[in-house]
C-alpha cells in the first residue's frame, strides 16, 4: 500500500525509519485533505441541484446553526493541531542522536559539498555512512546560504555561514543516495550535489580507519581531498590552528588558569557566565564565542577577547571544535 502510493507521488523509496514514519504522516494528510474535497465538492453539487430555481417558486429561507458551525470548526482546528504536533515531534527526532552517534563535518561551499571526519579523513562529493547507526551530521558554510537535502532520507537543513546546525539520523538500507542543495546559491546551484553512500559496518570502519572499501572505489576518482589534517587527524589540525591564530597566548590546554578559562574540559561541559547564567559549551555556544565573546564572558574572567570571525575559515572552526572536543574528555583539574 505505502509503496503503490510512494510511486503514485514519486518519493524515492526511504532509507530510514524516520523517513517512513514522515511518509505516514505524509500520506495521512494527503488522504484526509482528499477526502475533505471530495465531501465539500459532493455537497455544493447537491446544494446547486436542491436549492435551483424553480419557476417563481422563491427558495426558501435558510438559518444557520452556530453548535454545528463551531464543531465542525473545533473538529478541523483539533485535526490540523495534531498533525502539526506529530510533525514538530518527527522534526526534533532529525536532531536528537544519542551520545556517541558517529559525527561527520559537512562543509558547503559555491558549489559542492564537503565532508571531513575526525579522524582526519576529507572528501568531496560522497559521504559514506555506517547503517544502523546513529549519525550526526554538524553542518556550515563557507560562503552563502545552502541547503542539504536528502530525499531518500526525508531530511533537509540549512548550512549557514558562520554557524552549525545539525543533522541526526540512522540508515537501515545499504546503498547510495542523492544529495540536493535546496537553497538558491548562484550560478552552479543545480548542480551542487553529493551521494550519501551507506556502508555496512565493517566497510565503514575500513573507511574511516583510511582504506577504501570496494564499493567507494568508483565513486571517489579524484574526489579525496589532500588531507590538510592527515597528521594526526583533526584534532591535531585544530591545535595548529589555535597555535597559530594565538588562542594559546590567552588559554590553557592543561587546566591551568590563565588570561581566559583553560579549554581543558570545556567542551560539552557546562559554563557560568557573569550574571549567573549557566550554558553548555558545545558548538552553537563556541561559535558564539568565537564570533562576539564579549557577548557571553564567563563569571571571574574580563571581556578582554577580540573576535576572531574574520581570521577562522570553515574547516578551521571545525578543527578547532574537534580539538576542543577532543580535549572535553579530559577532566579539568
Ligand atoms: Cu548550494 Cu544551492
């Protein structure tokens, strides 16, 4: 039933439970819409039919009646009030992954997609992922607004320049998958793709740990990137970096205190701010910090950080959060 219907409406057949799930609500909305036309049509016909003029008979009056108006109003209100709440609950399920979900960097840029992994490991163009794993995909932009849409998947979300926004899912089919950019980006938009490639577990390993399972072997001719952070993975790029743009000079990487908080620790942990205010120092509040971090100055500490917006790319950032997150798993002393 649900595939005659995917055919019927040209979805592409989905690739995760979620997306099937979407598709129920999907197909529930289109049926009760369906059949609320066909009702509203069968009644005007038959009011057109009853109430027609005949000879110089004068149609008789009609009154309305306000309970019924109000029920079948209340009744419609309820019907579209719940599918907005089945859907918002599908929404926030495309960003609720587990600890430990697997986390992959999407970078869009005029006009292509990149995809890094910790370890170290970049591509353009192709993003393998294991099956029946949870997945998060953290995304931004290097220039202008794209858009990263996956049919097969049900799932689309902006990558904005300057901040990340995330992506949580789990394919359960083997197999290979378009990618759209669905946000006008200039002159290449439409041909700003990529394949999401689901790999079995132990060809995703292979892959992540730098060898190249066979079913990759085609699709990736000349698309791996030279690998900037091939010493030591990202997380040794984002130290360099920090070295580099002078992060260092104000903050520890051991717990000791210094001009700014130690970064020993301070990924995902939580953070209180002059005021009193507590937040979670994960990506969204680095961002922040990185681009106005006398927005939010952390309590005993003077606002004495300049932004560092214009000096970090993309992929800096991203390495930078990587050691950062690397980092958080140690405890401060
Ligand atoms: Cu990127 Cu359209």
């Amino acid at each position: 039933m649900s595939d005659l219907l995917r055919q019927l409406l040209m979805l592409p057949d989905p690739a995760s439970e979620a997306a099937r799930e979407i598709d129920v609500l999907h197909f529930v909305v289109l049926g009760t819409t369906l059949v609320g036309f066909l009702a509203v049509a069968c009644v005007t016909a038959w009011w057109l039919w009853r109430y027609r003029r005949r000879g110089d008979r004068p149609t008789e009056r009609v009154t309305g009646s306000r309970r019924l108006e109000l029920s079948i109003g209340g009744a419609l209100l309820t019907l579209f009030v719940g599918w907005w709440v089945v859907g918002f609950l599908q929404y926030l399920d495309l960003q609720d992954a587990p600890e430990g979900a697997e986390e992959i960097y999407v970078t869009g840029k005029q006009w292509m997609w990149k995809f890094a992994w910790p370890s170290g490991r970049a591509v353009v163009g192709v993003l393998p992922v294991p099956v029946d794993r949870d997945v998060r995909l953290v995304l931004t932009s290097r220039d202008v607004v794209h858009s990263f849409f996956v049919p097969a998947l049900r799932m689309k979300q902006d990558a904005l320049p300057g901040r990340f926004t995330r992506l949580d899912f789990r394919a359960d089919r083997l197999g290979t998958y378009p990618v759209y950019c669905a946000e006008y980006c200039g002159q290449s938009h439409a041909r700003m793709g990529a394949t999401v490639v689901v790999l079995s577990a132990e060809d995703y390993a292979d892959w992540v740990a730098g060898r190249t399972p066979a079913t990759l072997v085609p699709l990736l001719k000349g698309r791996e990137v030279p690998d900037v952070a091939a010493e030591g993975g990202l997380a040794a790029e984002g130290r360099r970096v920090m070295q580099r743009v002078g992060c260092l000079a104000c903050h520890s990487l051991d717990g000791s205190p210094s001009v700014g908080p130690t970064l020993l620790g301070l990924y995902g942990s939580e953070v209180e701010l002059q005021g009193g205010e507590r937040v979670v120092a994960d990506s969204d509040y680095l961002t922040r910090a990185l681009r106005d971090p006398n927005g939010q100055i952390v309590a005993g500490y003077d606002p004495v950080m300049p932004s560092f917006e214009e000096q970090l790319s993309a992929e800096e950032r991203v390495a930078i959060f990587e050691a950062l997150r690397a980092l958080g798993d140690e405890e401060a002393p």
